[in-house]
C-alpha cells in the first residue's frame, strides 16, 4: 500500500512540476528546476535503450529445451513479434508457438533503466502463473549481452537461479541461451532460442 501511496505522490508531482516548466511559472524554485531534470534525465531514453532496437522486428523462433544434463533436446518453433513501446522505453516480445507438443504463448519485457544503470527483463507465459526476473549488461556494442535472475522452481516451490546469454551473429539472427541449476545444483544450458528476422 505505502508503495501505491510514493507512486501516486511522484506522478502528481512530475506532473505538477511539468506544468510549472512549460508556462514558466516565476514561482519555480532552484530545488523544483533541479528535481524536474533529475526526473526528465530518469525518464528519457538514450543510447543504451537503442542497442534494443536489434532485438525489434517479427522473427522465426527454433527452440531447443534439454530437461536434465545429457538428456536429448526437445524441439519446437514459433513467431516473435518484438516492438517498442512507450516511446521507445521498452521492446515488448510477445511469441506464439508450441513447447512440449502443446500451444504455447509467452510475454516478455526488456529495457534500460537510467537510474540502476542495468538492462533488465521479464517473462511470464503459458506453462507458469510465475514471473521470471532478470538483469544484465551488454557488451561489444549490443552484441553480446548476459542477464542474471530467478524464477519460480515448479518442484521445490523456491526460487531458482536463471542465467541468460544473447548474441547477435547479425542483423537477422541472435541465439538466446539460457543455464538453470541441473539435480546436482550445477548451472547447465538447458535452452537454446535462435531468432530469425522474417522477410
């Protein structure tokens, strides 16, 4: 609830402070100009949001999911339809396929925030009611990218330790990789996604 109650508070006060700046009210104090363009610089998309804008586009999904280390891949396919929204502040993903024999559907979240200074993530699909949260960096110019997060464990009820891996080969293709703990606890690649721009 008090969290409601700050955000509340913070949207009528950039939005009172907004309305001060843009008649140039006289009354606007050095802290009020000061607190606008902290809000403004926050809230304004950059360069680190425009490396997303590779990820943008319609693409052919091939997934590969092992269950276990050394188990045989089980593979699958679908569309992703990845597009900017809110002014260019998230790239929205939204994939239509199936997983495991079966219809599956999934929605994901990824932008920068300004003021951590970290890329970050989110999922939810079909096959769960949990969401899956991620942060991460990237590295030669938006070509290789690493998130770190958790997610909901469907067989001890806990949270479970995801790592992520994106490279861009090019234009047109980026491979998605994904480690969660194995029976033993060790981290093991247990999804590969490769991306396909469609034409």
């Amino acid at each position: 609830m008090r969290s409601k109650v700050f955000f509340t508070a913070a949207v009528c006060l950039i939005f009172a402070i907004s309305l001060f700046a843009q008649h140039d009210h006289p009354q606007m104090s050095p802290e009020q100009m000061k607190l606008m363009e902290a809000y403004q610089k926050a809230s304004t998309p950059g360069d680190a949001h425009r490396l997303l804008d590779q990820m943008a586009g319609t693409w052919n999904v091939t997934l590969k999911w092992w269950p276990a280390p050394g188990a045989p891949a089980q593979e699958s396919a679908g569309v992703s339809e990845n597009r900017w929204i809110l002014g260019g502040r998230y790239v929205e993903q939204r994939f239509n396929g199936t997983a495991m024999g079966q219809p599956f559907e999934g929605i994901g979240y990824t932008g920068y925030d300004n003021i951590r200074k970290e890329y970050f993530g989110t999922w939810i699909d079909s096959m769960s009611t949990a969401l899956m949260t991620t942060t991460g960096t990237a590295e030669e110019g938006g070509k290789k990218w690493t998130f770190k997060g958790t997610m909901g464990d469907p067989v001890t009820g806990k949270a479970m330790a995801v790592e992520e891996k994106i490279t861009v080969v090019s234009p047109d293709r980026h491979v998605f990789e994904m480690w969660t703990p194995g029976p033993d606890g060790a981290m093991f690649r247990s999804m590969e996604i490769t991306y396909t721009r469609k034409k």
